[in-house]
C-alpha cells in the first residue's frame, strides 16, 4: 500500500513557489514563504530551520486557502493584514493603498527637508532632475515650539514644524515621520472613515497616537474658512493614475485596492492640480508641498508645480531612476 505523501516545510514551499509563479506572482518564493509563516504564527526566519518539520493539517489547510486567494490575485498584504514600511510595521485592509517601498522616497525628503543646514529664503535650488538630495531646508517660526497635539518641546531646545499629510491612507507617511521627526506636529487626514480607523489603529501599534491629529476631509475640505490652519509642509502620494492606465493594471491592483487612491482622473494629473491650487492658502510663506507622482506624469506635474506662486525645486528619482517625487516651494509672501 501505497503511503500518504508527506508536505514537508520545504516541500510546500516549493510547490507553492512554482504555482505562484504560474500565477503570475512577481515574488513567488517570499509570497509562499510570507504565507506559510502567517499559517504557522511563526516568523518567516523560522522556516529555515524547519524545512523537514510536516505542519498540521490545520495549518495545511489554512495555508492552502491563502494560496488559493493569493493565486487569485490576491495581494498578500491583504491576506497577512500586515505590511513593512519605512522598517515599521502596518496593519492594512481593502480599506487603504498598500504602502509601497516607493513612497519611502517622500518620507526621505521630508526629513532630508528640515534636516539640511539652514539657507536664506530664495536659497533652495531650481533643479528639476537631480535624484540627489540637495538641501532645499525649511525655515520655521521657532516661537511656535511646544504648540500643538502632545508635542514636548521648549522653546530654545528645539523648532516645532507643522506637517500636514493629505490622503493618508493607512497612515504610513504621517507615522513614519513622527516616528523620525519628534518635533513635528502632524495633522492626517483622508476622506474615508474606514481608512481613517486603519491608521489610527497604526498611529497606535507605533506609539505616535499622541503625535498625530486624524481628520475626516476631502483634501482641504473641513478647514475651509478656517484661516489659522496653516502648514509649513503638506506632503500627499494622491491618486495620480490615469484611467487608460489603470486598465493596464494587475488584477491584484485592480480587483483588491480601492481605486479612489489610484485613479485621477483621465490625465493622471487631476488631484495633483487641484492640491497646487488650494495648497497655498494653507501653507506657510516659503513652506513646502511634496507629492509622489508617476514618471509618466512627472513633466506635467513639474509644470503645475512651476506656475505662481510655486517655485519648483527638484525632481527625486526612486531606485530604479524613476521621477517619482515632485518638491516645490510657496513663493507667496502671505
């Protein structure tokens, strides 16, 4: 009589690897491993050290599931309820974008921004393709220190800057830099609830709840005629995929992730234009908007960022050499 095949740890990975990549899977190998860890509530570490361990049958069929939605398009993201960003941890839902190892470049400039060594307004340098990250430094009112949600400064110790993060999703910009900028107050805001109950959720696993105000709005909405909200930096990763674009998409992106955080409009550029054109209203003289952007887009969006009153700065690339970032400066002098 024939014996039952064993499905070791091993073995399962390696099947699974080779039906994700038939799946289309553009990292086969870490979606099963990912997986299996998540079925196992062990680290994906582990696994190395048990690849002749045969898991359970409970944890066997509760792995074959996952393997089953993720073959369908699935991300795994979704399926584990979690994703790394910025070396943070997030919990994510249908509810929000996925954070994206892109994104990480708009946090970078943030706090290259206010990190730079101090230069005189008109200072900031007007190139639009370096990928470097020259200093285009901020200048802020060191009498506001100690203002705002939570924040423990004293005037003369440190500089408070106000940081307003559009569109944020499952919180990852907004956490991220009040984890690094301990002086920043941060105001997040999106207009889905559910999203919001997502980062707050992350504002509180990272332990910035304090750090961070959450508000329900469409863009600038809720501020309207609100003429002491102001901003020395907004930072957004809006929509900004065109619909011709969108259908090009992976199933994975298209069938699971909300397509209020993915599509614009038919230019790709729409949000953006809009964000350019009542963004100044709310930010400080000589203070900064960020946005990440697709390369397709990003001449377009170097010509939105350079009409009065923005002066454009600079262009950051991604790893892949990518325009992926857009900085550009409030020139308005109120």
């Amino acid at each position: 009589m024939t014996q039952p095949e064993t499905w070791t740890v091993g073995k399962l990975l390696k099947w699974t690897t080779d039906f994700l990549r038939k799946h289309e899977s553009e990292s086969p190998r870490l979606d099963a491993e990912v997986l299996l860890a998540y079925a196992r509530g062990c680290q994906r570490i582990e696994l190395y050290t048990r690849f002749e361990e045969e898991p359970a049958d409970e944890i066997k069929t509760r792995f074959r599931e996952l393997v089953k939605a993720r073959a369908a398009g699935e991300p795994v993201a979704y399926l584990v309820g979690s994703k790394e960003f910025f070396s943070l941890n997030f919990h994510v839902t249908r509810d929000v974008l996925i954070p994206r190892p892109e994104t990480e470049h708009l946090v970078v400039a943030v706090i290259d921004l206010l990190k730079a060594p101090s230069h005189k307004t008109g200072d900031a340098p007007t190139s639009s393709e370096s990928d470097q990250a020259t200093s285009t430094p901020l200048a802020v009112d060191e009498s506001r220190a100690g203002e705002g949600r939570g924040v423990e400064t004293k005037r003369g110790e440190a500089t408070t800057v106000r940081i307003l993060d559009l569109g944020t999703g499952s919180g990852c910009i907004a956490i991220s830099l009040a984890k690094h900028l301990p002086n920043a107050i941060i105001t997040a805001v999106d207009r889905s609830p559910a999203a919001l109950a997502v980062a707050r959720q992350n504002a509180i696993s990272n332990g910035v709840d304090g750090r961070i105000e959450f508000l329900e709005s469409d863009w600038f909405s809720t501020f309207a005629g609100q003429s002491d909200r102001q901003w020395d930096i907004i930072v957004s990763n809006p929509p900004y995929i065109s619909q011709a674009e969108y259908e090009k998409l992976s199933k994975s992106v298209k069938n699971f992730e909300p397509i209020g955080a993915l599509v614009s409009g038919p230019e790709g550029t729409e949000d953006i234009a809009k964000l350019a054109m009542e963004a100044p209203r709310y930010l400080s003289p000589q203070g900064y908007l960020l946005v990440e952007m697709s390369p397709m887009i990003a001449s377009k969006v170097q010509a939105i960022l350079s009409a009065p009153p923005w002066t454009y700065c600079r262009t950051i690339k991604d790893l892949a050499q990518h325009a992926r970032v857009a900085v550009s400066r409030n020139s308005s002098t109120s």
